[in-house]
C-alpha cells in the first residue's frame, strides 16, 4: 500500500510539473532552431555550392546582400560569389570572376581575405597561361598579379605558394625569350640576339636553361668578330675597297665584342657552375686568350640547390607535351627569390650604338685621324651693330653686310646707330609745313589771295562756285560762262534731294 501511495503522489507530483510549464512557454516556434535569418542564407547558399549548384548559390547570396546590407556576412558573400564563378570554370567565368575579386579587393582591402582574393586573380591567368611559342599574354598578367600579391602583402601567409606559381611563371616566359634569341642568332642578327639575351639573363637568372642563354650570347658576340675581320681594312687612299673599314676602329670594336663575349663565359663559371655549358666556356675562354675564373663553395651550392629543387621529368612526359595546350612548369626552380622589379630592357639599337662608342678613337690616340672644325660666326649682332636684315648683301656667315671701314665710301649707306650720341642741328624743313606768304628779297609784297565766295566789286552778283568733284572753279566776272537761273535752280535741288526736275514742253 504504502508502494502504491509513493506512486500515486509522484505522479500526481509530475502532472502538476507538467502543468505549470505549459503555462510558461506559450511561444509557437519556441522548440524552432532560432539563427538569424541573413545567416540562414548564407548556409543555403554554401550549401547549394556544395552540391555544384551555382546559379542557386549565386542567387541566394545576392538575395542576403540586398535584403540585408548591414549584415557581418557581407563580405564572407561577396567573396563567395567570386568562388562560385572561379568554381564554375571556363573562359567567361573566370573573366567575371576576375572582377569579383577585384570588387573585393576594392571594398575590403584591410580584411585578410583580400590577399587571397588577390591569388585566385593570379591564379586565373595561371590556368589560362598558354605554351612560350604561343600568346604570352596570360602568362605577363599571372607575373604582375603575382607580384602584387607579394608587394602588397608581404606577412601573408599565402607567399610561399605566390612565390612559386611566380617561378613558375618567369620560367615560361624566359623560355619564350631565350626561343626568340636563339631565332636572331640563327639568322645571324646578333644584335638583337644580343639584346635578347642580355635582357633574359638580367630580368630571370633562375632560368633552366640560363648558361645555354649566356653561351649563345657569347657566341653572338664571336659572330660580330667574325664578321668583322671578314670586312677589309681601309688604305687611307680616297678610292678604297668597298666596305672597308680603318685600321684603328676595327681594332677598337674587335677588342670591345671580345669583352663583351668573355664577360658572359665568365657568367656561365661563377653563377653556374654545376651546369652543362662550364666546360665550353673554359675552352672558349682559352681560346680568347682571357683569363679563366674559379666559382666560390657559395655560388657553388647556390647553383647546386637550384639544380636540385627542379623536377625529374620522363621520357613519356616530355613527349606528352607537344599534345598540351598548357606549358610545362617542371623545369621551374623551387628555391631562390624570384624577380619582382624588372630591369632595363636592351635594345638592339643600344647594342649598335654601344660598339659605335667603343669604335671612335679615345682622347689619348694620336691625332693622324684629327677633325678641323671652322666657325663660321655666332649669328648673333655685335654691340651697335645694325641687326642683319634678309636683303642685306651677302657679309659674314650671320647674313649681315661687314662693316664699313674708316675712309670707305660704302660706308656712308649704312644704316645710323639710333643710339648714338649726335650734335645740336636743326631738322630739315618739312615740305609740308605751312608758312606765311613772304616774298622773296628786293621784290614787292603779294597781295592776298581771292576768297571763293567773296563779292567782287563791280559784279553782277553772282556767286562763284567750286566743283567739288573735278576741282574746276568758275568766277563771277565773266558774264557768258553764268549759267542760266532755272538751270542752277535744278542743280541745287538735284544735289539737295537726289532728284530730277521735269521741265514741262
């Protein structure tokens, strides 16, 4: 009994528990998972990524972003958008996916996703980086993205893996540099095979193949030798053979081409020493009769690491390459820093120029070769001078007319100096000044002149008139030339009004 009483009362007990709870939670969706709706968004769309679904993923992202613009998810989204494109692959979702990231980029620099923003930018002119015989223009966009990941954000820890993808990338485009040095060399241009090449060994030292680069570049210069001393030499006579050159000059170039091929033998020893192109730039130095240089342990070891970190490749992997569209990156190193600032390139014109200086004779040569050099005068007019006029006769070399001397008689048309300091005399007469009417000496006095429209005395009374248009005057005193009162009443009338009178038959 007491058992069964025990039992009744803790039922009794947990129904009363019961109730009172039901009366506190009167919440619908209390038992509902209570996440933010922005965040629930979010999670649908990475969701939706998952599962390769990237319109709807898209779709859902942009939905949050404009529907909550305040969220703390709206970078996370953003970038995402830019994933889901860099996902989905292909050459126009990586074009729009380029510029998500740089939307990114733009808005968030501060945050640490920027950076990887920045690497997925290089790496998608990465994937579309094509073989060095081909369109490098992929290939030159990766370097500076690549690089600008590591300027821009040196304490990332994402610049290992930048750092490689760089070598990687210097390696195909110095590939396709040394391809277009070797074509100039075949061709027997070595100027610009020259430029080319001293260009490929300043801007990639980590080069596979930079001592077979500086081998051919000092080849290039035994080439310019060659045809030097294949040119015959000058006589000094006026008729020589054609093509010739003098004596002097031709000494002067052989000597700077030969410096210049024994500085990249000398190359190939101390930066790369463990390479196979060593042995041939011992002989060739030999035979330029230069001295030969020994490499230290350091540079050594450097070029032994270099060697070492590039990947085997087989036999099958390299005839697999022709059937690739992307390039090969095996022979890339994996240790050294690579270049982040190129240098000044070489022009073919430089190299050109460079053996025109070396050819002209230096200012400890005899003067057997000596240039006269005639002044012909400054141009400029001397103090007092009247300045040089384009019709002057024909003087000295500034187009003025020589100077007068003393006791010359061409000296009187030149031309005074307004400077000059001259006497007290009086001007000549101006023709055109008025002056009184005076008579000359010992003769009478002259009587006024005749007014124009005076009344002489003893007239008939009428007036003498001016014509003004051809300058005749008629006078008063000679009664046949009066013209007749109606005749002169029309003219007045004719000259007042501008019209005609109409004499009536």
């Amino acid at each position: 009994m007491l058992r069964r009483l025990a039992a009744i009362l803790l039922l009794a007990g947990l129904g009363l528990t019961v109730a009172c709870t039901n009366k506190k939670v009167t919440n619908p969706i209390a038992n509902v998972d209570s996440k933010q709706p922005d965040k629930v968004l979010f999670d649908r769309a990475m969701d939706a990524m998952k599962h390769n679904r990237f319109d709807v993923a898209r779709l859902t992202l942009q939905t949050m972003i404009n529907t909550y613009p305040d969220s703390e998810f709206i970078a996370r989204a953003k970038l995402a958008i830019a994933d889901s494109w860099y996902a989905e692959g292909g050459s126009a979702s990586l074009a729009q996916a380029e510029t998500e990231y740089q939307d990114f980029e733009t808005f968030f620099p501060n945050m640490p996703e920027a950076a990887e923003a920045q690497l997925k930018i290089a790496n998608i002119h990465y994937q579309e980086m094509e073989k060095p015989d081909r369109d490098y223009t992929h290939a030159e966009r990766a370097e500076e993205e690549y690089r600008k990941l590591i300027q821009q954000w040196p304490d990332s820890k994402l610049l290992p893996d930048a750092k490689q993808r760089l070598r990687e990338v210097q390696e195909v485009i110095a590939e396709r540099e040394f391809g277009v040095g070797r074509f100039y060399y075949l061709r027997e241009s070595y100027p610009a095979a020259i430029a080319r090449l001293r260009s490929l060994e300043d801007k990639y030292p980590l080069y596979s193949k930079a001592d077979e680069a500086l081998y051919l570049l000092g080849q290039s210069y035994e080439g310019e030798i060659r045809m030097l001393r294949m040119r015959p030499t000058c006589s000094g006579q006026p008729l020589g053979p054609p093509g010739c050159m003098l004596e002097g000059p031709k000494a002067r170039m052989i000597e700077d081409f030969t410096k210049g091929a024994s500085q990249a033998y000398d190359r190939i020893l101390t930066r790369y020493p463990v390479m196979n192109r060593a042995d041939d730039a011992k002989l060739r130095l030999q035979a330029l009769h230069q001295p030969v240089p020994k490499p230290t342990r350091a540079e050594v070891a450097q070029n032994k690491a270099e060697e070492d970190s590039r990947k085997e490749t087989s036999t099958l992997s390299k005839v697999m390459r022709s059937f690739e569209k992307h390039p090969s990156v095996a022979d890339a190193s994996r240790v050294g820093e690579p270049t982040l600032v190129d240098p000044t390139p070489v022009s073919a014109s430089e190299v050109v120029q460079e053996a025109t200086r070396a050819a002209m004779p230096s200012t400890s040569d005899s003067g057997t070769h000596s240039v006269a050099i005639e002044t012909v005068g400054t141009g400029a007019p001397q103090p007092n001078e009247a300045a040089p006029r384009s019709d002057a006769p024909p003087g000295d070399a500034s187009g003025a007319a020589e100077a007068p001397v003393a006791g010359d008689s061409a000296g009187a048309s030149a031309a005074p100096d307004a400077n000059e300091l001259k006497p007290n005399v009086a001007p000549a007469a101006d023709p055109n000044e008025l002056k009184p009417d005076v008579a000359p000496d010992g003769a009478q006095t002259l009587p006024p002149p005749q007014q124009v429209n005076e009344i002489q005395s003893g007239g008939t009374g009428q007036a003498a008139s001016k014509d003004a248009a051809s300058g005749a005057s008629a006078t008063s005193s000679d009664s046949q030339d009066t013209p007749d009162d109606a005749v002169a009443s029309s003219s007045k009338h004719k000259k007042k009004k501008g019209i005609h009178k109409v004499v009536p038959f």
